[in-house]
C-alpha cells in the first residue's frame, strides 16, 4: 500500500513538473504560428513605401508578398514530409533560425531584389513552421485535448493575420519599412529559445537513415504547385495565354507527380493514406472552405467603400472585425470540439458559414454596416469552429510518422483554396458586377455583384456539407464491410 501511494504521488509530482512544460512548448508552438501568419500579412501595407523607396513599379513591388507565399505554399509539404525524416524538432529549431536570419536580411535590404530573395527564405522557414507546429500537436498533448491545442494554434493565426496590417502601418509611421522585418527578430530568438528547451526530443527513429527523401517527388510537387500558384495570381485573375499555360502545366505534373510517387522507395506523400475517405475529404473541404473565407476579403473593401461609401479607415476598421472574431472564437472553439467530437463540429461549423453566405447573399444595401457584420461575423465563428474541428479530425488520427507531411498537406490546401479565393471569387465578383474595373462600378452594381458571390459561396459550403455527410457514410460502409 505504502509502494502504491509513493508510486501515486510521483505520478502527480511528475504531471504537476510537465504541465508548465506543456504550456511553455505550446507558447512556443503559438508564436512560431504567429510570426508565420504574421509574416503573410504584414508586409501588403508597405508596398507604397517600398515602390517610392526602390523606385520600383507595384508589378515589381508585389513580389515581395508573392515569394513568401509562393515559398510557403511550394514547400510545405515537402518540408512536412522532411520533418517526418529528419525529426521535427531539430527542423523546427532550423526553420525558426531560416526565419529569423531571412527577417534580418530583408531589413538590411539595400537593393529590392535583395529584399525578395529574402523574402522567399522568409518563406522557407515559415513553411517549416506552419507544417511542424501542428504535428507537434500530438505529442505534447492528451488526446481528450488535442482540439482545445488546435483551437489555440487556430487563434494565433488570425491574430498574426489581422494583427499584420495595423502592426505594419504603426512601425511604418514610426520607423521605416526596415522595421516590419526587423520586428521578427527578438521574437524569433524567443520562439527558438522555448521551441529548444520545452519541445520532447526527437524519437530514436528520427534520422537512422532508412528513410530517405523524395527528391523526384519534392521537385514534381514544387513545380506543379509553382505553376499553379502562378495561374492563379499572375494577371489578377484576368486569364490570359500564359495563366491557361501554366495551369496546363500544373495538370501535366500533377500527372507525373501520381504516376512516380507509387514507385519511390519513400514516397513524399503515400497515396494509400487517401483511400481514407475521412483525410480525403478532410483535406477537401478546408480547401473549399478557405476559398470561402477568401471572398470575404476581395468582396468585402469594395462592398463597403464602393456601396456603402466608406471611407478607407472606417473599411479598415471593418475589415479588422472577421479575423477578430476568428481570434476570440478560436480557443473556445477548440474547448467544443473537445467536448462534443470532430464529426458533429464539422457540420455545425460549416452549417454556421452556410448560413453567414446566405444572409449575406440575401442583404440589401439598406441593412448598412450592421448587416454586413452580422452575416461576416457568423460566417468567421463558423469557419474557426469548422477549422479547429477538422485539423483535430485529421492530425489526431494520423499515426505518428506521418504528421509532418499531412499537417503539410492540411496547410498546403488552406494555402490553396485562399489562392483560388482570391482568383476565381474575385473573377466572379467582377463578373456579376459588370466590369473588371470595379471603382467606376455604380453601388447598385456592386451591391448586386456581392450577392451573387456569397451566393455561390453559400452554394461551396453547402457542397462541403455534402462532402462531410458522405464521407462518413462511405467510412461507415467500409468498416460494415471489412466486420
């Protein structure tokens, strides 16, 4: 008995010595997040200062933001898979550095192609970062709280990307352009500082050699990915001859990608884990949704300035208030999905963005502001309880040697519905509108124009809906089969 009690109270000893540990591990997992999402958004408001200050034209200037997104979205994957081989933790502790090394070079910048180059390593290391943080997610945590982690995770990225704009604009104002780089550095040594002393070590398996990496498969993947990305942004959304090239050229590799990855010794992406129709699903839906949650940010400022005839700082200040709601929605979020499981969150999430999407289809011009909000804010709080439910569905469910690459795969599709968003919605917006030059579109049309692209937002999630109600038919299915 007397055995029995020491052993108990070691046990509560040695939980009591963890917790601290977890909920340091877990504050340098959230700011690797933060810096990451932060690094997306913060650098779009300083395009003005940066053509003036290079002398540069906004074609020229524009690829300071396309590089880091263009790194992160080729990339990620690859670096998933990477982390799965290497082992996490030392990659993560090497994609901070990436990140932080890359921040000071941008800020010392003295030429803008030396700026972009520094953006694009930026980038390399936020796709580290990105892909390994929720990996982390299942060995640092109970099981019963993975969701909760994930909300958490959910909720610094909105920080990072709403913060970015009005954190950009203040240390413009205040110093210069160089700052918003340089800002990442005391944070990077501290996310570097946590993330080394506070994250488990890498299991034994990590880096003995008997894996090896997909080089085949990684340069296939980056180039269909490049090529992709590129159709999609090139021409702000006006196709043309070259963006149906390179969306040809992202299907022939996509091809070549599908038929020598079942032949690689250690393939970059198994493709027998898609058989699983809950990951392949789970995978579709968040680049569906994201696509969806893109049409808020193209619609929304020329909704609000060109027929609500706002100003550009009360837009701002509206704009700010969709990944505001993500923000504070994200931790409670995770706390319901803990409690009331994945598979029903998921479908109360995107019932929530469904509903948001119809209202805002429905909205005349007289519900002003508050309609708008309304309808942005419900569409926000069900995309941050659909994103908690559906990153917990997969990563607490992928076995362990696989999620890098899937937390990879996870980003990698949020990364591309938001590319498609801005594309695709942004094409139908103009679209219904009337003209591609929207600022000399009267307010009726615009107006018009934004029903009709919630509409068919509405019509998206909806299709995700019927995604995630026939996956778990189609799994109940297979396992009544196999018994």
């Amino acid at each position: 008995m007397k055995t029995l009690i020491e052993s108990q109270d070691l046990k509560i000893a040695e939980a009591a010595e963890q917790r601290p540990s977890v909920r340091w591990a877990l504050t340098g997992l959230s700011l690797s997040m933060l810096l990451s999402s932060l690094g997306t958004s913060i650098a779009n408001v300083a395009l003005p200062s940066l053509s003036r200050a290079f002398s540069a034209s906004f074609q020229e200037v524009q690829w300071v933001v396309l590089a880091y997104l263009l790194a992160i979205t080729t990339l990620i994957v690859s670096v998933g898979r990477l982390g799965d081989i290497v082992g996490r933790r030392r990659l993560l502790q090497a994609g901070i550095l990436i990140f932080t090394l890359a921040s000071i070079a941008g800020g010392v910048s003295t030429t803008l192609w030396m700026l972009i180059a520094a953006r694009a390593v930026q980038g390399l290391g936020a796709a580290i970062m990105m892909a390994l943080t929720m990996a982390f997610v299942g060995e640092i945590v109970p099981k019963e709280k993975t969701g909760s982690a994930m909300g958490l995770l959910g909720t610094m990225s909105a920080v990072g990307t709403a913060l970015g704009p009005s954190l950009g604009g203040v240390l413009i104002a205040g110093w210069s352009w160089r700052a918003l780089f340089l800002i990442n550095v005391p944070l990077g040594l501290l996310a570097l500082l946590l993330v080394r002393h506070y994250l488990p070590e890498d299991r034994k398996h990590f880096g003995d050699g008997r894996r090896h990496m997909d080089h085949l498969g990684m340069v296939l993947m980056a180039l269909t990915l490049t090529a992709y990305a590129l159709a999609m942004t090139l021409g702000r959304g006006h196709f043309g001859t070259l963006n149906i090239a390179l969306l040809l050229g992202a299907a022939v590799g996509f091809a070549l990608f599908l038929h020598v990855e079942p032949k690689a010794a250690s393939p970059l992406i198994q493709l027998s884990l898609f058989r699983d129709p809950r990951l392949s699903a789970n995978l579709a839906m968040s680049g569906i949704v994201s696509t969806v949650v893109m049409t808020t940010l193209v619609v929304g400022p020329f909704y609000l300035s060109r027929a609500l005839g706002l100003d550009a700082a009360v837009v701002g200040m509206v704009m700010s208030v969709g990944p505001l709601v993500a923000a504070l929605t994200g931790v409670p979020a995770g706390r319901i999905v803990d409690r009331f499981g994945t598979r029903r969150m998921t479908l109360v999430g995107l019932l929530g963005m469904s509903g948001g999407c119809l209202i805002q289809s429905l909205l005349p011009m007289a519900a002003g502001i508050g309609g708008y909000l309304t309808a942005i804010s419900i569409i926000t709080a069900g995309y941050a309880l659909f994103q908690t439910a559906n990153n917990t569905a997969v990563m607490s469910t992928i076995p362990p040697e696989n999620r890098g690459v899937i937390s990879g795969m996870l980003n990698l599709s949020r990364n591309l519905g938001l590319i498609t968003g801005a594309s695709v919605m942004g094409a139908l917006f103009a679209f219904a509108a009337g003209s591609i030059h929207l600022t000399q579109v009267p307010p009726a049309d615009v107006a018009s124009g934004m029903r009709f692209t919630f509409a068919v937002a509405a019509a998206l999630t909806i299709l995700s809906l019927a995604i995630a109600i026939g996956s778990r038919i189609i799994s109940r299915r297979t396992k009544g089969s196999e018994s």
